[in-house]
C-alpha cells in the first residue's frame, strides 16, 4: 500500500510540532528526515539527539506515530547507524556510493532493529544495486542529486525505476521501492505506476501554504482516489 513520507527539510523549523501533527493527521504515514554531513553533500542538517529523538518522545502521543525514516547522506554511514536507530528511527537508508562495506552496514542497521534501505544517486548505475538487493528492506532512488530540497525531478527517473523493477523481479528478495526528489501532484501517480511505493515529497507538502491539504491530496491522487 503506497505511503507518504513528508520530507522535514523543507518544513518550517518554528512551527515543527504543528506542521508533523497536521501532515500526520492528513494521512502522511512516515516522516522523511535528511541527514546530510557537509561531506558526502554540501549541507549541514539534523543529527540523533536534536531532531529525532525530539520527533520520537512527541510522536508517541499521536493517534498515529508515523514511521521515522533517516535518509544518511553521510561518507561514513557505518558510524551514524547506531546513533539514529537509539534515538528512535524506524528505517534508515545509506548510499550505496558512500559504503565500502554496505553489507556489513545493511546487517548493522537490521541489528539495530530497523528496516534497512540502500539509496542510489541519479548518476549511479542501477547495476550496482545487484549485490545488495537480496539485502535491503527497500531501495530510496533519488530523482534528484541529494543535498538540496525543491530541485527539479530527473525525468530519466522513470527509465531507472524500470530497471530497478527488473533487478527486483530477478531476485529472491523484494524490496520496496521509495522515490525521493522533485515529487508533486504532477507526477506522483505516474511514479506509482512505475513501481514507487513510498514517495519523499518536501517542498510540495511543506513548501505549500496548507501542508494537511497538499499531503492529503498528494496521497489522494497516489491511491487514484479521485
Ligand atoms: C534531497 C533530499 C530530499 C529532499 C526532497 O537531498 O534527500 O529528501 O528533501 O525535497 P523536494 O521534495 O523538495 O525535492
Ligand atoms: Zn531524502
């Protein structure tokens, strides 16, 4: 069943409560959180005990605690794994260009009692998933190069999602496909079509003047509701 995941980078850090409760409340079942070093991308952004660990004491008294999904675009991801998943992620995914052992990183955050995610640059073969597929909970394909919220969708995505679908249908295992970057109203059904089960959409939830009325009919036109 197709899931929203809101990313928090384009959310209004003042009012952070507030806009969590009302994306939650429209139907938005996980919250996407953006973890960038500074090396891997050229931005700085949230770390284990300021944001989720925050996101995970309030959450838990809300009818439904959405799923907290930790995107670590990070060179080490090896190091960061462990202190998310104590302070309360639910998912976490890495690059799969940033691991030397993504492996061993895959087996850590599975460890750590998490869902596992491999996530792949638009620039990145998708071959070079084959190893790791038969590993990973779902795949993060990102549609636009990471570091920076409200860039432009990479139409060259949907070409990349259909091998990805072949690689999936090859294996044993089955992961999940999530599609982060440049996702809105205007394509969200489509890349449903195309295999995505979890949409990151930042800038078109938080970036619009009702945040509970865009993730609503986000998740509206994604089930084909309407
Ligand atoms: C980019 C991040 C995305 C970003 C998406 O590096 O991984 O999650 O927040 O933002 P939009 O939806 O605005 O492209
Ligand atoms: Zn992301």
């Amino acid at each position: 069943m197709f899931k929203l995941a809101p990313s928090l980078l384009a959310a209004d850090f003042w009012n952070l409560g507030p806009q969590v409760e009302e994306v939650v409340r429209a139907g938005a079942e996980v919250m996407h959180i953006d973890v960038m070093d500074g090396h891997f991308v050229p931005n700085l952004t949230m770390g284990p005990g300021t944001v989720v660990k925050t996101l995970k004491k309030h959450c838990a008294g809300l009818d439904n605690p959405p799923i907290l999904d930790v995107h670590l675009m990070v060179t080490d991801p090896d190091f960061f794994v462990q202190p998310f998943a104590d302070a309360g992620a639910d998912w976490i995914s890495f690059h799969i260009e940033a691991a030397a052992h993504a492996h061993r990183v895959c087996q850590k955050i599975k460890a750590a009692g998490c869902q596992s995610g491999v996530a792949i640059n638009p620039g990145t073969p998708i071959s070079s998933l084959e190893a790791i597929i038969e590993d990973v909970d779902f795949v993060l394909v990102m549609s636009v190069n990471p570091g920076f919220g409200g860039q432009k969708f990479i139409d060259h995505t949907y070409r990349r999602l259909a091998r990805l679908s072949a690689l999936i249908d090859a294996a044993d295992n089955k992961p999940f496909i999530q599609v982060d970057g440049g996702v809105g109203p205007g394509n969200i059904a489509q890349l449903v079509d195309a295999g995505m089960s979890v949409a990151v959409a930042g800038s078109s939830v938080f970036g619009r003047p009702s945040p509970g009325e865009a993730a609503a009919e986000l998740i509206s036109l994604a089930r084909k509701e309407s």
